[in-house]
C-alpha cells in the first residue's frame, strides 16, 4: 500500500516539474568541448556521469563550467570522443576537393594549329627520310667492300687477285640478274673500272661496264647463282628498291610544300 502510494507521488511530480525529471547538464570543458548529461556527481574531485553503458569520469580541472541544459535531446555521447577524430571527416572532405581542383580546373589541349600541324608532318617524314638514307648507306657499304674491298663510291685500281677475283664475281652475278630478269638490268649502276695511264702525269682511264641487255630463252633455264653472286644480287635490289622509295618520298614531300633537309647519302 505504502509502495503504491509512492509510486503515485513520484508520478504527480514528474507531471508538474517534468523539467526537474528529464533536466540535463551541460558540462563545458576548458579546450571548449561540451558534454551533455542526464545527471553527474563530484568524488573527489572527479566528475562521473553515465554514458556508453558505463561510468565515465573526467577531472573537475579540465571542467571550465557545469550549466543547466532543459532540452530534451538525449545526452550528446558525440562530445566524448576526441576533437581529432570528429575533425577527420571534415578534412577529408577538404583534402579531396583540394585534389579535385586541378583536374577540374585543368584545360583540355585546344584544337592543333595548322602551322603545328604541318611542323609536325614534317618530322615525321624528315625522320622516315633519314631512316631510308641510313639503310642505303649501310647496304652499299656492304656492297662495296665486297666488290672492291672497301666502302668508299670512288673508283680504285684493281689490284691483287682478290679483287680481280671481287670483281669478276660481280659481273658475273649483273649477267646472271640480267638472265633471269630480261626486263632490264638491275639498279646498282655499272662497274667503274679505272686503268692507270702509261704516261706519266696523265690520269687513269675510267671505263664503265654493264651487262649486254638479254634475250630471254624458252628452252633452257638460266644458270643459278653461285653463293657470292647471289649475295651480291640480293644486295643491288635491295639498294634499288630503297632508291625507289627514297625519290617517291622526296617526291611526295616537296608536293607538300615540307622541308626535306639534306639529300646527301654521304
């Protein structure tokens, strides 16, 4: 009887006084954080109060200010947790429209000029030019010292049986090019031969030589190469056919207006 009459007297004053039940305290600290609770008590110089499902105590010193809080929100468990960790999200929101920036502030590449156009055309044909030129370079050089015994263009004596011998094998493998392809001779050139003078302070006698233009057979087969001839073959068409390329691409470029820079080989 007496515990249902309490009950009734707790309840009456809950309805007059509902700011006495549900009144809150504001507990500001000194680094200016407040903390929102239902009730605290002082031990000691401690401040405990509920939170987390436990007991939390904080030192009366770090304490600028306790105050009255009537609202009726539930106590502010956010405050508890260190001002760094409820900073971070905001950071990281500023960091990453920090970095955002520059890619939107970046401007995409405008149109390309014609000039800038052209200039580049033109190093890209000048390069594949340059390519070309090293590449008869390097075969003629090859062919050379094979024929003559050195890589130089200028007609020199024929001296030793090896080069009687270099020689010789290159006539013999124009002949043989002319045998199997009657349409023309191949595009290496003639064979410069230089025949010093028997006077003296005269100059050496240059003759070139070519290959008689053939007749093609229908009743034997042309002979075949020998192993150096074939090689030197192989060489002259592969010089000829760079050749070929090598003019159209001139030809091609000045019709563009595009600078070719030096046609030199050498």
């Amino acid at each position: 009887m007496f515990g249902g009459k309490r009950l009734w007297l707790l309840a009456v004053i809950a309805f007059l006084c509902p700011e006495t039940v549900w009144a809150q305290y504001a507990l500001i600290l000194k680094n200016g954080r407040r903390i929102t609770v239902q009730s605290y008590r002082d031990e000691g110089g401690i401040i405990k109060f509920q939170s987390f499902g436990g007991e939390v105590g904080i030192s009366r010193d770090q304490i600028q200010s306790i105050v009255r809080d009537r609202q009726s929100s539930p106590p502010d468990v956010s405050a508890l947790q260190p001002e760094e960790r409820r900073a971070q999200p905001e950071r990281e929101s500023r960091t990453q429209e920090k970095k955002g920036a520059p890619a939107e502030l970046k401007k995409s590449p405008g149109p390309e000029s014609p000039a800038d156009a052209k200039e580049r055309e033109e190093k890209e044909y000048q390069t594949k030019l340059r390519d070309i030129t090293a590449q008869i370079k390097t075969l003629r050089d090859q062919y050379f010292l094979a024929t003559k015994g050195s890589t130089s263009p200028v007609p020199s004596l024929i001296e030793g049986d090896e080069a009687v011998q270099a020689r010789s094998d290159d006539l013999i493998s124009r002949l043989k090019d002319v045998q199997h392809n009657p349409a023309g001779p191949s595009d290496a050139g003639g064979i410069l031969l230089q025949t010093p003078s028997p006077f003296s302070g005269l100059p050496a006698d240059v003759t070139e030589l070519r290959p008689p233009g053939g007749v093609p057979t229908v009743d034997a087969p042309p002979p075949g190469y020998a192993e150096k001839e074939r090689v030197l073959s192989e060489l002259r068409n592969q010089i000829g056919q760079l050749h070929k390329e090598r003019e159209a691409l001139i030809e091609e470029m000045r019709r563009k207006g595009l600078e070719t820079g030096s046609l030199f080989i050498d």
